[in-house]
C-alpha cells in the first residue's frame, strides 16, 4: 500500500528555513507530477511549488524563496528560505504515482510550519 510521510515542519523565525520531506513507503513504478501546497486557518489550499511534465512552476509569494526538488529514490522535498509569518500553515505533498497498476494521486498528512519570532 502506498502511503507518503511528511516530516520537517515546526516553528520557526521571520528569515529562518526549514526543508520538508515527502517520503514514499511501498512499492511503486514512478513518481510522476508532483507538488506542495499548504493551508493557512480559514484559508483554501493552494499550491505553493509544482513540477507539472517536467515544469517548474512556483506561487508569486514564494518565489526565490522556495525551492521544490526530488532525490532519485521516492522522497520529494520543499526547501524554505527566508520564512515569513504569511507563509504559517499546514503543509501538504501530492504526487502522481504509477503504482505499476494505477496511475493516481496521493496526498501526505500535512506537516504544520509556524513562523513567529
């Protein structure tokens, strides 16, 4: 069964990083589109970083400031630099996986970022 693990949230200073992990348990073929989102308290998600057929594409807010990539194994990652107390939320990975039977996405459990001095 696939399942994805989300770690490296937790609270931070205005100007502080963090790097989140999106790790993938269970056998599968490969990692297709994938990307970050996050949810503030009374806010819709929104996509934050994406890789969409090989594209990168980023939200205005946190362009130069956040950086999406991926290992060659299964674990996709979200560095933040220079975090600022807009950027507080529950941050959650999506992939498109090919299990080698399905192609569908995935979402991880959400990791909360806080920044606040």
């Amino acid at each position: 069964q696939v399942q994805l693990v989300e770690s490296g949230g937790g609270l931070v200073q205005p100007g502080g990083s963090l790097k989140l992990s999106c790790a993938v348990s269970g056998s599968i073929f490969s990692i297709n589109d994938m990307g970050w989102y996050r949810q503030a308290p009374g806010k819709q998600r929104e996509l934050v970083a994406g890789i969409t057929g090989g594209r990168l594409n980023y939200a205005d807010s946190v362009k130069d400031r956040f950086t999406i990539s991926r290992d060659n194994a299964k674990s996709v990652y979200l560095q933040m630099n220079s975090l600022k107390p807009e950027d507080t939320a529950v941050y959650y990975c999506n992939l498109q996986i090919n299990t080698g039977v399905v192609l569908r996405d995935y979402w991880g459990q959400g990791t909360q970022v806080t920044v606040s001095s």
